[in-house]
C-alpha cells in the first residue's frame, strides 16, 4: 500500500515497500506493489527491499516509474554512490554508482541474456556467448572508485549560467563542479570553473589520439557568444540558432584521434567513442570475428568517419575493395579524407536504406555494420542477407536493437557465430556488444 495516498489524482510522490526483482533493460529494476501495478525503480539493486517513490506515470498507465528513496534491506552489492551528484532526483548520468563495478557487469550481462531470450529467441550458448561482460584494461577498479572515461561531456548551463547535467528523463539542470567519469582531458578544461551567461549547452572533447581540445557551444535564443578563456588551449565551435549548423569561432573543426595505428579527423558532430580504449577494443573484436583476406570485398554500413572501413583496407590489400556508407554529410566527408590514400575504399554519403539498393552490388565477402541506437530494422537486414557474405559483424549499443535485428538475420539464414559483450560506459546501464555472423549452412 503506498505511503501517502493520492489515489484520485496523479501517483507522482507516492511511496510504496516493495521487493525488488530483477534488473531491466534501463538502469532500473522491476518492482510489483500490493496491487500489481509494475514500477521500474531507479537506485535500486534486485533482492533489495526499498521505499520507491513514483517519479512519472498516470492512475491509467501500465507502469510507473519510481526511485528508491530508502533503502530497508541492501543487497551485498550495494556501496555508498561514490559521486555526491549522484542518486534519486539528481543528476541522471549514471545508473549504477550504488552497484560494486563487478556486479555492474553481471547486471548488464543479465539484461543481454533477457533481450537475446525474448527478443530473438536465443540463448547465450546459441548467440556464442560464455556470459561475461568484460571491461577495457584499467577500469577494473576496487568498488568505491570511479574510473574516470568519458572523452566527451555535454554540459546543461543552468538560467544562472552554471555547468551541469541532466537529471533523470528532465531538462532540469544539476549543477557539478566535477563529473566523476569525465576523463582527465575534459576536466583539465574547467567548464565547471567558470560561468556560460546565454549559453544552453557546452559539449566538451578531449581526443585521445592527441592533444586536440574543443568545445562546442549552443546559445540561447538571441544569446550572445562569451570570450572562451578555459584552462587549456582550446578549439571552440558554435552551434548556430538559425540552422543548427556547426560554425567554428577559432581553432580547428575537427580533431584527431588513433586507432588502429591510423589517424582519424573527426569533424564537428561527427561520432567517435567516447571510452578512450573502445576504437581499438572494438577494431580488434570485429577484425578477429571477419579473418578479412587479401582479396575481399567489403562492405562498412553506417561507417562514421572510417573506422572498421579503414582497419578492413589495411587487411584486404590492393586488390580487395571496401565500399563505407554513412548518413551524416561532415562525417562522410571526413571518412573519405581519412582514407584518401586507399584508393580501393569509396565513400558513399546517404541513408543506408537507400544508397546500398542503388549501388547494385549483388554479393559481397563480408559486412560489418555499427546501425545508430535504433538498429537497421528488418528491410536492411532482409537485403545484407541476400548478398553472400562469409562472416557479418554487427556492433550494437542497444542490446535490444541488436536482438530484434538477429531475429531478422535467422530469417534470413544467418546466426551469431559469436557474441562479445564490452562494458565500456562504467556506472551507466550502456554497454557494447559484437556479434559476429555466418550463414547457417555453415553452422559450428
């Protein structure tokens, strides 16, 4: 029975005892009332019993969303959240501070192990996957310690002018004065040390491939652009109100990054993983699944600025060919600039959806594909799986995105050879996966 009774009106700010059950696909636990109504609970662990208090959700919806505010009985994988910004109501970055770095993972391979299960009907065994979640080198850490990761930080300035982030699913501000998984590159900058006056946002990068700094800003409606004085030598972008175009106001437009022993111009925009040891993790987890073999074609969907593509050409030699498609016109460009001494690798710009059909290509050796967050949905995976190829790879942010579409590539004759799963978004519910395909008539 809630707390406090509100039953006319909205359920937000009731409080509820429940039992935690088992994690979800989110950064949250599901959780039943007396009632049976379904909450997803923040701040908590499964086995736990917590006060939650509904945070969003209608007397009519199917679910509601909650925090716990009081924690009645812990798990033995609770830890006090080592970031003071961190817990119900406040900064919404990171789901699992209160979770030992060790259970994290386990939690994250339980949300795979339930998407694959539902979703395409497989078990871990049959995705080719032994169930661990494995974490880049040097972010295995003690629990109570944060590994500090995230290359690029997006900053909400508050009406007072002060940096932040968002809390939970709000466009409300928390104020910080230090991010706990900023890398060192970002905080050496000190966006948190100064005030943004007519500034929304502040995007903060910090290359990992080499000393390049930018930060990108937005202003308000009718803001004026401040003198940018960090405390670093720093490239600064604007964001502009009228087009959403990305100006530069001084300094590069771009910088450089490494992976893969190549250098990579990442433009404004453009996408680059934020972990600073997630390219190679991921370039050395795709090229071990493809074996490319001199000769081969190829083909990088969703290529961004040319990573697979490049570590792919590097592979195949002079008389293979790699073919990148990539939606976003500056990263296209950028890719094209990246490779530009690979003459066998050509750069389309468009929609994967359209531009594959048009290129006629009829059969190809081998595919990797890294789809946004949404995945490449049905009529994407029905055309790659009648064009031949020896091995897939598919790089995959959402779990679930990832299922849906193996569902599609068992319809049409291909399944997970191997399944890897990265944790390369630490105290986030985010994680990394690759799986790597064949068709069926070459089964294990």
């Amino acid at each position: 029975m809630p707390t406090e009774s509100n039953a006319a009106a909205s359920p937000v700010g009731d409080e509820y005892e429940v039992e935690v059950g088992p994690v979800a696909h989110g950064g949250h636990c599901v959780a039943r009332t007396d009632e049976g109504r379904v909450l997803f609970v923040r701040h908590a662990l499964p086995g736990e019993r917590v006060v939650a208090r509904i945070t969003e959700g209608d007397a009519e919806a199917r679910f509601l969303r909650a925090d716990a505010v009081k924690i009645l009985d812990a798990s033995k994988d609770r830890v006090e959240a080592p970031c003071p910004y961190a817990g119900p109501g406040r900064c919404g970055g990171c789901d699992w501070q209160h979770a030992k770095p060790g259970a994290q993972r386990r939690l994250k391979g339980e949300v795979v192990a339930e998407q694959l299960a539902r979703l395409a009907g497989l078990t871990p065994e049959e995705a080719g996957w032994d169930g661990t979640v494995v974490p880049a080198p040097g972010d295995k850490l003690p629990a109570g310690e944060v590994p500090a990761w995230r290359t690029r930080v997006q900053y909400a300035i508050d009406a007072e002018g002060r940096a932040g982030l968002r809390r939970h699913r709000s466009h409300d501000v928390e104020p910080v004065d230090h991010c706990m998984i900023a890398a060192p590159g970002v905080d050496e900058l000190g966006v948190e040390r100064r005030a943004w006056p007519g500034i929304a946002t502040v995007e903060a990068i910090a290359a990992t491939g080499s000393a390049d700094r930018q930060v990108v800003l937005t202003p308000r409606p009718g803001g004026r652009l401040p003198l940018v004085e960090l405390d670093k030598p720093v490239s600064v972008l604007r964001i502009e109100e009228r087009d959403g175009g990305v100006h530069r106001v001084h300094g590069r437009d771009f910088v450089r990054e490494r992976a893969d022993d190549r250098t990579y111009r990442v433009g404004a925009g453009g996408f680059w993983q934020v972990h600073p040891q997630a390219p190679q993790m991921l370039v050395d987890a795709v090229m071990q699944g493809l074996l490319p073999r001199k000769g081969d074609t190829a083909l990088d969907l969703y290529c961004g600025v040319g990573l697979f593509a490049g570590a792919i050409a590097e592979r195949v030699g002079d008389t293979g060919a790699v073919l990148g498609i990539e939606s976003g016109k500056r990263a296209a460009e950028d890719a094209a600039h990246n490779l530009r001494e690979m003459p066998r690798v050509r750069i389309e710009h468009g929609k994967v959806d359209q531009v594959l059909p048009r290129t006629r290509i009829t059969d190809t050796d081998l595919i990797v594909l890294d789809p946004p967050r949404a995945g490449a949905g049905r009529r994407t995976v029905a055309h790659l799986t009648t064009l031949g190829a020896r091995r897939i790879a598919y790089v995959a942010c959402d779990p679930a995105a990832l299922a849906r579409d193996l569902a599609y590539f068992k319809e049409g004759g291909y399944r997970p050879r191997t399944l890897r799963v990265f944790d390369l978004f630490p105290m986030t519910h985010h994680m990394e996966c690759v799986a790597i395909l064949e068709p069926v008539a070459k089964g294990r």
